[in-house]
C-alpha cells in the first residue's frame, strides 16, 4: 500500500498534467494591480479615491566590494525600518546563479537559454533539473491563495514541476505584460508583451513556493554577509531561514507580513512588489473583526479579517479599489503604499512587519532569507 506521501505526489503529478491534458480555462486572472488610493477625510464612508503611491527609494552599491557595500547601503534602512531597493548587485561574476546577458530567456523547447551557452545559471530549465535532481521532492501551491485557506500544497518531484514550467510556456509564454491605461498612474514602466495574448486562470497556476534552498544551489548564489555575520552591525548577524521561489507568471503572494527582516533576491524575471508600513496594522484586541469605519477601536485597517491567518490579510490586490474598500472600509486609511519592481541582479529589503504583496510578472526565480 502506497504512503501517503507518495499518494499526495501522484495525485499532484495527476493534477498538473491534467491542465494541459485537458486544455486551459478562458484567461480570468489579471496580473497587474494598477492602484492604491488615500482615504478622503472629507467623504469618510465613501467608496472612491484618489491616486497615492509612491516607488520605493533605490540604490544602486558599488561592485568592487559587493558585501560591504550592501551592508553599508542597507544599514541606515535597517536603523529607520524603511524598505529599499539595490539595484545590480549580482552580476555572473561573483553569483553564478545569474546571467546577465540583454536577454535572459528560457527556451520553452529544451529549456536552453538562446543568447547564451552558458549553463551555469539559473535561466535554463536543464541546468536546474541538473542540480537539483528529477526525483527531489518538492512542495508546491496549487491554485486559490493560502490566505483564504484554499490552496493545497502537495509534493511533486521537480522534475514535474519542470516539465510543468516547459508545458506553461508552450501554452502561455514566458513574459507577461502590465499596461497602465490610467492616466494618474504615477508607475509606468515598458513590459515586454507575452508570447501569449491569453492568461492563466488562478487554478491553473503552480507554485513551487516556500521551499527550503535546495543544497546543490547554494554554491549558485551569495546569501550577503550581514544575514551571518554580526560585524556588518545590521542586526544580529544570525540566518533564520532562505526559501526557494520558482514559478511562472501570475504567481502571487498574498498581502502579508514577516515577523523578522527580509531580503528578496531576484535571480530570473520580474515581481512587482507592494508594501504598507506596520503604522496601517491597526488593533488586534477585538481578535481582528471587520470595523464599521466609525473609528471604533481594535479595528484592522488592512490586516487579520475573520479567521484568517494572523499575519495574512483577505484584501486581494488583484480586485479593484473600490471593491475592496467597499469589502474592507478601513482599508481607506491604509498608508501610502510603495511599489517597486525587481528585475534580475536586484535586491529588495523588506522590514520587519511591513505589509506586501508579490506578482510575478514572468517566470521567475527568487530567493528569500530572513535573519535576526
């Protein structure tokens, strides 16, 4: 009699391939939320906005000494508690993981990368099941959002999850787009279009999320010293935990916070993240009920609806404005948000309990690690 380990791989391995078995739904899924908007103090219970979002400051730290650098460019955040963005810091030189050739584009026949025969970075799909391994085990989500309790997270081997990338980009394409067609945008940046003018639907999408660093790739990748060693003086100095991110586009972390620090390093693709300060959390004495937007006390502006994870929020950033704030009133005194987006070589500093939101906008690859 089989475990029931191995049924739970089967039955995933059954679902995946039942997608392209079968054929994709119609597109549903949008994989770009335009705007967050400020609460009009003058119109306390209304249900529209006005554009407020500003783009996370950026830097860009010296290569010659690519850790000190980081550490010096970080450190003044980590005192303030405010997010930044480092642009370029990986390169293929001191990170093999990374190929920054103009483009850095996955084969969906064979997984090769096309301007490159270089196979020592992350961008091909061969290299990866290399040194990962075909049979290793590995947790993915599949449809919904663990927010609202809904996505399972079955073990596959990654070499289905491979196979499932392959089929996605046969189908959907590797790269997506965002178009801005409002004009109070304050973001607009020129997405390459997708091979595909379809979407995936949300129960179409796998992630492989949440992973343990697979061991063979920790020689692929530089985790920046001030995570293990307390003399760069940014916190302790002690590594928590590094994670494994790898999936296509229209992926999407739900709105949620980290108890310790974090920097996201992104290896392949792009993210588009979003972050709200902690001010916005609200009180959590009432055990997080839905507020009235009378100002009554204990209320969550954006946070801890329900019986929904502590450190979850129900708020899909994918809907529309007005129909969240009409779910949610007191998501209409949430803070400015502030939105960046990562790109291959970049890392993004997220602080402790600051709020945030990830879509991948093409198949991509990142690596976390939180650190005392």
């Amino acid at each position: 009699m089989a475990s029931c380990s191995n049924v739970q791989t089967l039955k995933a391995s059954n679902l995946i391939l039942s997608l392209y078995e079968y054929g994709f739904r119609l597109p549903v899924l949008s994989c770009c939320y335009r705007h967050q908007h400020q609460h009009q103090h003058q119109h306390r219970h209304s249900h529209s906005y006005s554009t407020r979002k500003i783009s996370v400051e950026t830097l860009c730290p010296k290569s010659q000494n690519p850790q000190e650098d980081i550490a010096n460019a970080l450190r003044p955040h980590f005192e303030q508690q405010t997010p930044v963005l480092m642009q370029t810091v990986y390169s293929s030189e001191n990170c093999p993981a990374m190929d920054i050739a103009k483009n850095h584009e996955i084969d969906s026949e064979d997984g090769t990368n096309r301007d490159n025969n270089n196979n020592t970075n992350w961008n091909n799909l061969n290299y990866l099941l290399q040194k990962v391994g075909e049979d290793t085990p590995c947790q993915v989500e599949v449809g919904g959002s663990y927010s609202n309790g809904t996505t399972e997270r079955p073990e596959i081997t990654f070499g289905d999850y491979i196979h499932y990338i392959t089929m996605f980009h046969e189908k959907y394409g590797r790269e997506g787009e965002c178009k801005d067609t409002e004009a109070e945008a304050p973001l607009s940046i020129d997405m390459p279009t997708a091979t595909s003018n379809s979407s995936p639907s949300g129960e179409e999408l796998v992630y492989l999320a949440q992973n343990d660093l697979f061991p063979p790739l920790w020689d692929d990748i530089q985790i920046p010293d001030l995570c293990k060693d307390p003399s760069h003086k940014v916190g302790n100095g002690s590594l928590y935990s590094t994670m494994f991110w790898f999936g296509p586009r229209g992926c999407v972390s739900p709105l949620h916070y980290d108890p310790l620090d974090n920097l996201l390093m992104q290896f392949v693709g792009r993210k588009r993240v979003m972050l709200y300060p902690p001010a916005g959390t609200g009180g959590a004495q009432d055990g997080g009920r839905d507020g009235d937007g009378n100002g009554n006390g204990g209320q969550w502006h954006y946070a801890g609806h329900g019986i929904q994870q502590y450190n979850t929020s129900p708020i899909d950033l994918n809907e529309s404005p007005d129909l969240i704030v009409k779910k949610y009133p007191l998501f209409s005194r949430a803070p400015t948000v502030v939105e960046c987006i990562l790109e291959p070589g970049s890392i993004l500093y997220i602080p402790s309990k600051w709020w945030h939101h990830v879509t991948s906008k093409d198949t991509c690859v990142s690596v976390n690690a939180w650190w005392r």
